[in-house]
C-alpha cells in the first residue's frame, strides 16, 4: 500500500532533526517549546470555558450586590423621611392639612387649584396653587409654618401682589402623600 511519502525525503528529514537536536541549546528550545504546548492543551484549554464561566457569575454577583446595596440605601432614605409623611395621606387630608395652617394664622383663601399628581418613587406629590389674603405678618406667619412644618413639602413659588386692603399672596405648594391613598 502505498501512502504517497517518498522514503528518501523522510530520511533526509530525520537526519536534518537529528542533526539539529544534536546542538544542546536547539535541544533545550525544543522541550521548552513541546512542553509549553502540552501545558496549554493539557490545563489551560480544558479550564479556559471554566474560568469564562466563573468571570460571567462574578459578574452577576456583582451586579446583584450592587443592586441589594442600591436598595438598602433607598430603603433607609425612605426610612428617613417616614415619619414627615402622614400614614393615612391622601389628597383631601393634605388640602385640610393646609386649610388648618390657613385659619392658624388667620389669612382668607380665595383661591386653591390643584395640578397634575406626579409619581415620585413610593409617594405622590400633589402640587396646589393657592391665593390667599392678608396682612404682612399673618402671611409671613404662614410661609413660615410651611417651611417648619413637620410634613415633608416645599414651596414652589410665593409672589406678593399688593391691594388696597391687605396682601394677595400666589403659593405654590408641594407635598407628598402616599401612592396608594391619592386616589381618594
């Protein structure tokens, strides 16, 4: 059977090998080199797909403990803010809410409109505009309790308009109630 290698250029190949595996440094280059290959086919490729396997999951671990951090820190923000957030708030709580403020400091409504509701995380934020009339100090009573007011809330925007009889004052007024309440 013939197998198509020509004897005499096997022969002369093994004797070229021989005679450079003869030299002791061309030796030592060889068995370095034929050893590093058998180290890499014999460990790296077979734990190469492993390791890959592991870095994904490393990855994913991290990802998730970011996430678990990220939500723990939101939770103790919430918890923060807990207390200044009426449990029962709805909408019409908070207008009486505010209503209360008004005759504390003995000023007259004449005008409240309320805005769009906005979801801001696990609350809603109910934005109402207001007009309301006095004299100087009642009204600056007023801003003031808003502004020291145990209930977490701001004010947008104050203008102060002048009238023969008192103050004209436009509020604007933020404040947050619960997400499941402001459908009341």
């Amino acid at each position: 059977m013939d197998v198509g290698i020509d004897k005499a250029k096997l022969q002369q190949y093994k004797a070229t090998v021989a005679k450079h595996l003869r030299d002791p440094v061309k030796l030592r280059l060889t068995v370095v080199a034929v050893l590093s290959a058998a180290a890499i086919a014999g460990i790296y490729l077979p734990l190469s797909s492993r390791i890959e396997q592991t870095q994904r999951q490393l990855t994913a671990e991290r990802t998730r403990y970011q996430s678990l951090s990220d939500v723990e820190k939101l939770r103790s923000q919430v918890g923060a803010f807990r207390g200044r957030i009426s449990e029962h708030s709805d909408t019409n709580e908070w207008v009486q809410y505010l209503l209360d403020g008004l005759r504390e400091f003995q000023v007259k409504l004449r005008d409240m409109a309320s805005k769009k509701l906005r979801p801001v995380g696990p609350y809603v934020a109910v934005t109402l505009s207001m007009e309301i009339e006095g004299t100087y100090p009642r009204l600056k009573g007023f801003v003031e309790w808003l502004e020291s007011s145990e209930r977490l809330l701001r004010v947008d925007s104050v203008r102060l308009e002048k009238r023969k009889e008192a103050l004209l004052m436009k509020i604007a007024v933020v404040g947050l109630i619960q997400k499941n309440a402001s459908a009341t």
